[in-house]
C-alpha cells in the first residue's frame, strides 16, 4: 500500500496486505511512554533491559463528562460498588502464564479485577483457545495496567489477542493490545478481475473508446443489495442518468440542457466500464435467491484481531491503544458485535483484509474523545465500517455507531469510505474530525449506502478519492444531516469533491462546503454533485470557491433531481461557474 493517496489506481489487489512504508514507533501515538518495558513470554521472566513502548493514552484530551454510555466499571452483577473491588482484585506479576491462569479463576469465580504489572509486555505465544491467545472472557472482568501491553509473539501462530463472549464484560485500562493477527480467507474470486479495471491505465483506455455502447451493470438481487450499494457509488451510473433521461424526453426547448449534459454521461461510461466485475462477482449471491434474515449478526472466524466483541457481549476500553492488528477478516483493531466504548483510546496501525481496518461495528458502538489513525481496510471503511458489503466475503448489516469528540485520519481504502463507512446502519459523527483519509472508489472521507449519516459540529476535511465523493458521499437510499459543519478543501477524480449524492436525501444546515476540488478530466461538480431522483436541500449553508474541471465547480443537478436553496444559502466564487439546473442559483 505504499505511496497509496487521492487519485492513484491499483491494477491488482495482490500484495497489498504488505505494506512497504513499515510504520516507526514514533508513529504509534501522540505521546510515548517514560518508562521501559518489561517483556515476558509464556515462558515466564522478565527482561531487565526492557523495551520502550510503542506509546500510551496521553492527556491532552478536553472532555466534558459527557456520555452516552451507562460506565459501569466497577460494579458487579449484582449491583455493588467500587468498595467491591478491593475484595475482587489480584494482582498478576510479570508472567503470561499467570495471566491466562488468573483470567480462567476470574471466569470461574463471577469475574474480577486484574491488576497487571507496570511497564510489562505479556508476549504470547500459543494458540490455546480457539483462535484466541487468552481464554474467552465470559464473566465481568477488568484488566487494569500502567505502559502495560498484551501482545502477541512476531513468531507465533496467528490468533487474536482477545473474544469477549456473550455474557461477558471486559475493561481494559490502561492498556496496549498489540500484534493479533488472524488467518486471511480464502478469496473465491481472483482479486485484479475486480481491481484492475479501476487502475488508471484502463480508464484512459477505456476514455478514450467513448463511442463504444455502455453496458449497464447488472442488478443483484434482494440478497446482495449490499454488494450493489457499495458498488455504486464508484460507478458513477448517477452521474450517467442525467443524459439517459435527456434523450428519453428529448424536445426542442429541453435541447440545451440536453447538450449540456452530455460530457458528463461520457464521462461516467469508463467508470461504469469499471463497475461491471463487481456485479458479476455479486450475480453468485442472486442467484441463491433471498436468505433468512438472522435476527443479530454473527461474527467471522477470522474478525477482531485485537478485540472480538460477540454478540450479547460487553467491551469498555478506556485510556488504552489498539496497536498493528491484523485481521483476515473485518476489524484489525476491534470488531465489535455486542455493545463497546472506546474512550480516550488510540486505534492505530491496523488492517483488515476486508471492512474496518481500525474499527468493525454490526452492533452498538460509541467512541468518544479518541483517535483513529494510519489503519487500512482493504475493501472499505479504512477508519471505521459499521457493516460490509457482499463483496468477497458475506454482508453484515450495520448497528449504531455514535463518535464523538475524536479524530478519524489518515486511514485508507482500496475501496469505499476512507475514514468511515456504513452500510445499512447509523451513523453519527459529533465534533468529530475527519480528515487526511483516502478512498481509491468514493467516499475520501464518509460513504454510506442504505444508511442513516448524522454529521453534527464535524469536520470533514482534506480526503480524497480517484471516484466520486472525496468528503461524503451518500448513496443508495440513504438519508444524511448535515448540521453546523464543515466539508472543505476535499479532492475528487470524477463527481463531486465536497458532497456526492446518489438516489438519496441530504440536509445541509448552517454548514459550509467550500474550497473542494474534482480534478479529473470529465469532473464535474467540485462542491457538490446531485443525481437524477435524489434531493438535496440546503439551510443558511455556503458553497464557495469549489474548482471542477468542467463547469458547474458549485453545484452539478441532474436533470430529475432536485437542489432547493433558501433565501439565507449562498453559491459565489466557484469555478468555472456556480451551478448547473439549481434553481435560483446564478451561473
């Protein structure tokens, strides 16, 4: 994935779980540890050097309180307090062996409260539990550590480092889960037929045959929507309607806008050229025809490689770091199908061979006042997937997923939503920032498909993508609000730089897209680019100096689509001009 920014195309998706650009240990985190390590393997044994930590929550953050997440830390099952935990608390010396000993007392004995070693590195090194390097966590237990870290041994057998099974509670705190790594799946379809077309020497190819006829791709079927709904937005097949509706009602007085409309129906036939291995990867799940719906989604054997919440779980992560798992599966850092916080905690440097590289969500997830940074997932939602399309591996529905007071960057994507993406579940981003993130499809910053996007004081800012959409983009049936936020200086290959909106419903209020950038040679929209059949709606909002290359670099209506303004909205300063079929909007 090395040099992997904005506008670059891959030609084939092998070898790109190895990453040449080896982070360094001051990249991990914001502030580093002042104390050595202790390292220790199951073996037992301390080594007196010790090691310098990677890094370690800071205290730089500015919180308010505010949560919504009922922290029950500290009380057991049966109602008790913190005075509880002094009854219930072991201390655990240096020795990995003592801690996968303490963990199964605590699982036979109604939970407990851990006290780890400070400055230790438990190093483990067998695979002893199903795929996991410490024993399931099925009761309320606490792990508590000073620059302490749980990792797995560079030389050992893949497995994860921990599984919170129904039932159980863990607390980490203070804590580095470091090194999970589980086994990649098995790929049902070679990975360049899907990626190869998206590279760019295929898409001059590809420009350059423009009077070749365009064959639209094929719609799966109810059972692999999902598949569809991250498809789309790369496909640019919205962009490609405006023209088709033209000719269909083409008169005398529609003629103009017709024309108009032209280039940018051209523009979109290599794209959609693209889309079409993505369809027929996803014509084996049609044909199944419709499957049961189960009522919570199941995790896979290889997600979570840092952390696996299952469902009827329970996760607290506080004051801790998630550090350079792998997952073969969805989630490096943490896949959470149960219920999970994630407070003052950095996810770092994580990857996931499918959906999630920092963080997988099919349940309820808050993050607040945290970090997620530099992590990859391959196929979507570099930073944070709340779901996964039936693309290579099986759809999961979204849950909820509420970040607030964090910063989600620098995270990147072969695929859709560099810093988040959601498919079919909720999201909501509360001052949060999202910048520097990278998407080779759509969606630099956000995409969501069939989804429910909630964008409040946030920041969305310096994202890209070679598709459509480098600082949100809304696709397929979603609904998104837009509140006193930014979406600024975003870049885009094809549509719309700030904002893509495709067959769905966006609000912007008291908000501002401006300074955004499509750059290809068929970009259209720098500010903001609406569909056929879809609306956007915009409340005392700015969208100023946005640049495309082709005209409008405001605001781009499809013809069929709609774009109202009110009196309190202002579209200036755009290049080449302001807007195409916008209602009280000047040119």
């Amino acid at each position: 994935m090395a040099g992997l920014t904005g506008v670059v195309g891959l030609a084939a998706l092998g070898g790109l779980a190895a990453r040449d650009d080896k982070p360094s240990s001051d990249k991990v985190s914001d502030a580093q540890p002042s104390t050595n390590r202790q390292n220790v393997s199951d073996a037992g044994g301390a080594d007196d050097k010790g090691a310098k930590d990677d890094g370690a929550g800071d205290d730089e953050w500015s919180g308010d309180g505010w949560s919504g997440f009922d922290d029950q830390s500290g009380k057991d099952d049966k109602g008790g307090d913190k005075n509880d935990e002094k009854d219930r608390t072991k201390q655990v010396p240096c020795d990995t062996d003592k801690l996968i000993q303490e963990i199964t007392f605590a699982n036979s004995r109604n939970g407990g409260v851990l006290e780890l070693a400070k400055g230790c590195t438990y190093n483990l090194t067998r695979n002893d539990y199903e795929g996991n390097g410490l024993p399931v966590i099925t009761e309320r237990i606490t792990l508590k550590g000073e620059h302490t870290t749980i990792g797995r041994d560079a030389t050992a057998d893949y497995f994860r480092i921990l599984n919170v099974g129904p039932g159980g509670h863990l607390t980490l705190k203070g804590l580095s889960i470091k090194g999970g790594q589980t086994i990649q799946r098995a790929m049902t379809m070679d990975a360049a037929t899907v990626w190869a077309p998206y590279s760019p020497s295929v898409r001059t190819t590809a420009a350059a045959q423009l009077a070749k006829p365009t064959t639209p791709a094929a719609k799966p079927g109810a059972a692999a929507e999902p598949a569809a709904a991250a498809a789309k937005p790369a496909t640019a097949a919205g962009a490609a309607k405006p023209a088709a509706a033209a000719a269909a009602t083409k008169s005398a007085a529609a003629k103009p806008v017709a024309e108009a409309a032209k280039p940018v129906a051209e523009a979109a036939k290599p794209v959609a050229e693209a889309a079409k291995p993505v369809a027929e990867a996803a014509k084996p799940v049609a044909a199944a025809g419709p499957a049961a719906v189960p009522l919570v989604e199941e995790p896979g054997f290889n997600d979570g490689a840092g952390v696996l919440v299952q469902p009827g779980g329970r996760a607290e992560i506080l004051d801790s770091e998630l550090l350079y798992n792998q997952s073969g599966g969805n989630g490096g850092g943490l896949a959470n199908f149960g219920s999970t916080r994630l407070s003052k905690t950095t996810v770092a440097h994580n990857t996931a061979f499918f959906f999630g590289g920092g963080i997988f969500n099919a349940g309820v997830l808050q993050v607040d006042e945290s970090k997620v940074k530099d992590n990859t997932g391959i196929i979507g939602g570099g930073g944070i997937a709340n779901g996964a399309a039936g693309i290579f591996t099986d759809s999961v529905d979204g849950g909820s997923v509420w970040v607030y007071k964090s910063e989600i960057t620098d995270n990147e994507t072969l695929g859709f939503g560099g810093g988040v993406l959601d498919v079919e579940g909720t999201t909501t981003l509360h001052e949060t920032t999202v910048s520097g993130n990278t998407a080779v499809l759509a969606g630099g910053g956000v995409a969501v498909a069939d989804s429910q996007l909630t964008l409040k004081d946030a920041t969305v800012v310096k994202n890209s993508t070679a598709g459509v959409g480098g600082g949100v983009a809304v696709t397929f049936d979603s609904v998104a609000t837009i509140e006193n936020s930014r979406i600024n200086d975003n870049t885009a290959g094809f549509f719309g730089a700030g904002l893509y909106n495709e067959d769905s419903v966006t609000t912007l209020r008291d908000s501002e897209v401006v300074g955004n950038r499509a750059i290809g040679p068929f970009a259209r929209g720098g500010g903001i680019f609406n569909t056929e059949g879809s609306e956007v709606t915009l409340h005392r909002t700015k969208v100023a100096h946005n640049f495309s290359t082709l005209a409008p670099g405001g605001i781009f209506n499809s013809l069929g689509g709609t774009v109202t303004l009110d009196d309190e909205s202002a579209v200036t300063a755009n290049r080449p001009t302001n807007c195409f079929n916008v209602p009280d909007c000047f040119a």
